[in-house]
C-alpha cells in the first residue's frame, strides 16, 4: 500500500490551526488598532480647549475687524449704532457683539 499524502485527520488539523492562527492574529490587530484609536482620541481631547480656544481668538479679531469696516462705513449716518443688529427682533443672534462696539469709541 502507497501512501499518497497526508491521512485525512492530519489536514483537517493541520486547516483549525492555520484558520485558528489566522483569527488569533486578526484579534491581535484589532486590539492594536483598537489601542491606536484610543490614544488618538486622548491627544483630540487634550487639544481640543486649545483649539477652541484659538479658533475663539480668530472669531473675535474677525468681529472686530468687521465692526471697524462697519464702523468706516457708517460713519456718516448719526442714526447708525455699530454692532446692533437693525432687524433685532428679540431672537438671538450670533453676531451681536456689543463689547467691540464700546472698544471703537
């Protein structure tokens, strides 16, 4: 009797450990990279005020520059208050930021 290859048993043993290493190594990635996301999302939190905080910096000199144009352009209606909203209607509004407006005088 020839023997022509490896006996049944011996390749369905040899398939659980190459499939059973396969899904070990896959566990192993997910939980790097599920560890990556992690310490990503840590660095955002920590940056995050910081961020806010110089994107609140570049709203505000916006505003003020907006306020002097407004201010330039105005200048010659006696009627004309700067950064007060003329279709104020009680409903809160984004620009209306009055502390610019006493800086200006």
């Amino acid at each position: 009797m020839v023997q022509r290859g490896p006996k049944g048993w011996q390749l369905w043993v040899g398939s659980a450990a190459f499939i059973s290493y396969g899904f070990y190594k896959i566990g192993q990635t997910n939980t790097e990279k599920q560890q990556q996301k992690m310490q990503e999302r840590r660095v955002r939190y920590a940056l995050a005020p910081l961020l806010q905080a110089e994107s609140d910096r570049e709203y505000l000199e916006r505003e003020l520059i907006i306020l002097r144009k407004e201010a330039e352009i105005m200048k010659n209606n006696p009627d004309w208050e700067v950064g007060k909203n003329p279709y104020n209607t009680g409903v809160f509004m984004p620009r209306a930021v009055s502390d610019f407006a006493r800086s200006l005088k």
